[in-house]
C-alpha cells in the first residue's frame, strides 16, 4: 500500500485523514447531543456537562489541526482519476459535495472557538489548560458564530448524507465496487 496517492487508488494518508476527520466529527456530534441534553447538576456515564464542554472544544481544535493537514495533503498529493462509469453529472455532484464538506471543516472549528472565546466561555484544553481569549467578549460576535455553528453542523449532516447516498448507489446499485476506493486496508479493483 502506498502512502500517496496513485492515477488508481487512494493512498494510506489520503485514507487516514479521511476516516480521522469522519471519526472526529461523528464523535463530536455524539458528545454535543449528550452535553446539550443534561443539565449542570447531572451526570452521563459519570461525566458533567462542563467535562464533556472542555472535551467537545478540545476535540474540535484538534480536529481543526487535522483537517489544516488533510487539505495541505489533499494538495500535496494528486487525486487518483474518477472511478470508471461516473457520469460528468455524477462528477459535478460529488465535485459540489466535496466542496461543501471541506467549507464546513473548517467553518465548524472555527464558529466554534470564536462562539466560545468571544461568548466568554473559554477554553479549558481537556479540562486541564486555559487557552487565552485573544477574542474578548463581544456578544453579538457570540451569536453570529453560535448561529454558524448552529447551522454548519447541520449543512455537514446533509453534505454526508448525500456523500454516501452516492456512494451507496455506485456500490450497491451499479455494483462498481466504488466504497473500495476508499475504505481502509482495502484495494479497489
């Protein structure tokens, strides 16, 4: 397996930080639906609230570092040929798809870091470092990026949805093999 990328197939790198940003964000959604559904006083699996706040924003800057390296790798290295059988529709399609997924990696992270910096939340890195507000508390900046967030979560949920719609239907319906282009420690054909 090569880590690059060739004209064929989707090399090792190009795989982890695909399924690495997908891990983060489906974790991500995860413990936002836990964290906004409990209150101060009560506990989840033995967490807080405020652990799994400190948690949910120390993940997404870490995620945000993530998808900083996919996109220079995405760069750095040339993506193999379309898969055989993709109508120029089809391309287009997945092409727009991409593009709004990669717009909503890194407005997530980071409506998130201004909604809590400039909301006047703070970050506590894994409940342990105080990053420093270099935002200041300005509320309505608060409520734009809070709303950001709001709404680039939900754009992301779509956008995957209809990722692996196509993916779906090129593997299960055309019968292509196309989930193989991607999936890890598999060779498409």
């Amino acid at each position: 397996m090569n880590l690059k990328n060739s004209s064929t197939r989707y090399g090792v790198c190009t795989k982890f930080f695909h399924w690495l940003v997908f891990i983060g964000f489906v974790m991500q959604y995860f413990v936002a639906a836990i964290m906004l559904r409990i209150k101060d006083a009560e506990t989840f699996w033995g967490f807080t609230q405020g652990v799994f706040y400190d948690w949910h924003k120390s993940v997404g800057l870490i995620i945000f570092g993530i998808v900083i390296f996919r996109y220079l790798w995405r760069h750095f290295a040339s993506l193999p040929d379309w898969a055989p059988g993709l109508s120029d529709g089809e391309k287009k399609y997945l092409h727009w798809v991409e593009r709004i997924l990669y717009i909503c990696m890194f407005a997530m992270p980071v409506s998130g870091y201004i909604f809590v910096m400039a909301g006047d939340y703070g970050v506590l890195f894994f409940g342990k470092f105080p990053l420093p507000n270099p935002i200041g508390k300005i509320e309505w900046l608060a409520t734009v990026a809070d709303y950001t967030h709001i709404v680039t979560a939900l754009a992301i949920a779509l956008a995957f949805f209809a990722h692996m719609g196509m993916v779906c239907k090129r593997h299960f319906i055309h019968r292509d093999g196309y989930l193989w282009r991607m999936l890890p420690f598999t060779h498409q054909k």
